[in-house]
C-alpha cells in the first residue's frame, strides 16, 4: 500500500477545521500521512490541531509557523513528506471519504503522474460510476489544462506523484495564483494524466473564483506575473496556438471584470493597462458574446448590468 501525504495550510479556519479533519478519519484508504501546517493562525486553529494529533491513528505531523501565506505553508509540508503520492487540501474544504481509494485503484494498475478529480459544493451528492480520460505527453496535459475543465488550474482535487512534484516548489512572491504557477509546472514534468469525473473534492466555494478575490493592486499583480509566467512557458511548446489565446484572453478578462464592477481602476491601474493589453491581443480568437462583453467593458454601468444579469440566469 502506498503511503499518500495530505498537505493542509491552515490560518484561522477554526469553524470548518474540526469538519476538515473528520473527513480524514473517514476515509477507506488508512495508509495516510497528515501534515498540518498552522501559518500564524490567531484563533483556535492551532489548538484543534494540536489536539487531533494527539488522537488520530495517522501518521501526523504539525508545523507552526509565522503567517507567510499558502505557498509557504504548502512548500514546509513538501519539505517533510514522506508519501509516494501528494494530495492538497484546503482547511475550509473536505473530502469524500472514498477519495484516496478511488485514486490508489487507479495509480495500481498504470503510472501515473497525477490524477484530476471532480469539485462538489454538495458533500451529500453520491456516485456509483464515473468516467475517466487519459492525457499523455506534456502537451496534451498542458492543452488540457489551458481549457480548465478536466484538469483545473488550482492544485486542490489532485492526487499528485510525489516524484514529479519533489523538484517544484509555490512561488512565495505571488499571492493570488501561487497555485496556478505550481500546477503548469507540474503538467510541464508530467508524461501521464488521469482526470475523473467523481466529485470526490468538496468545498464551499468554487476555487479560484472572483468571488473570494480581494480586489487590489498587489493582487491584480500577482495575476498579471501568474499570465506572464503562462505566456512565457508555453510560447515555444507545440501548444494549439488558439486554445493559448482563449486562455490568455479568459483569464485577463475575468480580472478586468472585477476590476470594472468594484470601481477600482484607479487603484489598479498599470496592472489594468496590462491586463488590458492581453485581451487586445487575443480578442479575435474568442466567441462573440465574450467580443460583446469585451466591448461593453468600457462602459462600467452598462457593463456592471449585464454582469448581475449574467449572475442571476447562471446561478
């Protein structure tokens, strides 16, 4: 039986940690290392953890240490692992209790590099069959990671090889995106993935949303270094030219978005102009309605309309 290392970031989830956790003990594979890694947390985080290393029948390990954010937290627990294989998980986030299973059926049969899963905000939604679809190669594995469906641009619902990912570090000095930097690297070392349509990640909310962006200069920032690091990465692979632009193009466009409907343009500027200048670029290469809302961008009010329109047919 493979040992799988589960990697958690903590700062103050004290209200979803103990839930966290508890999925944990649930799960049907027990071959399992835990690292907990408090990242300066001021509530009764710690205090949990502490607490359930003293109790679980896991391997568990706990590192607490200043607050230096997600990549940090998530590098100190790469640092220790023991696992053959690596899975993320975010502290306000839990796992079906069939998950690393599910994963170690699949990774007894062939090698794999990783293995996608599906994400779930109904911890109650249930599942007897699910598909899977194979990628080989680093190209086919970065192509589908630019469409974002099958293999997601976050590293949460992933079942990673340990040594793939031994060499790859988060990047400390970007603070929205880390994750997404990470994962492209790990696509570029892959020869073969899995991805699986199980809901076997679930959270509340969807990852990587504008929804739980703070709005701001440093972190518009940090998204304009995650696309530069894309574009440069990717400009000389055999990647689908197109599939490149769209993803360029999507990306930069969500973040105008919520740049344009928090009226924040001011603040975010140069990053704005950068971003901007991305959409330009790629702005044939993308469907009519995100032509129109492109255009309408540049008239906030109307701009701001059409989005809580958007909003209420799509939830």
């Amino acid at each position: 039986m493979y040992l799988i290392s589960i990697i958690i970031p903590i700062y103050n989830k004290e209200k979803y940690l103990i839930r966290c956790l508890d999925s944990l003990e649930k799960q049907t594979y027990k071959n399992l290392e835990i690292i907990l890694v408090d990242d300066g947390s001021n509530d009764g985080s710690l205090e949990i953890c502490r607490k359930y290393k003293n109790k679980t029948k896991y391997l568990c390990k706990l590192i607490s240490q200043d607050n230096y954010g997600p990549s940090s937290a998530r590098n100190a627990g790469l640092d220790i692992a023991l696992g053959e294989y690596i899975v993320f998980l975010d502290a306000d986030d839990f796992l079906d209790e069939r998950c690393i299973e599910i994963c170690n059926s699949i990774i007894e049969t062939e090698k794999i590099d990783f293995i996608e899963f599906d994400f779930s905000v109904n911890e109650k939604k249930r599942f007897d069959k699910y598909m899977l679809s194979s990628f080989s190669g680093n190209v086919s594995i970065c192509e589908g990671l630019l469409c974002d469906k099958q293999i997601k641009t976050v590293v949460c619902g992933a079942f990673y090889s340990y040594d793939i990912i031994k060499k790859i570090r988060f990047r400390p000095d970007i603070k929205w995106g880390e994750d997404s930097c990470f994962k492209l690297d790990v696509c570029m070392q892959s020869k073969k993935a899995i991805s699986i349509d199980a809901p076997l990640y679930i959270n509340c909310t969807e990852p990587n949303t504008l929804s739980r962006m703070e709005c701001n200069s440093q972190v518009i920032k940090a998204i304009a270094i995650m696309l530069n690091y894309y574009m440069n990465t990717l400009e000389n692979m055999d990647i689908n030219e197109r599939m490149l632009q769209r993803f360029m193009f999507n990306r930069s466009f969500a973040y105008l978005s919520l740049i344009t409907i928090e009226g924040k343009r001011e603040i975010c500027e140069q990053e704005y102009k950068e971003l901007l200048n991305y959409c330009k670029k790629n702005f044939f290469y993308v469907d009519i309605v995100h032509k129109i809302a492109y255009i309408t961008l540049f008239f906030p009010k109307l701009f701001s309309l059409m989005r809580k329109i958007y909003d209420v047919f799509n939830r």
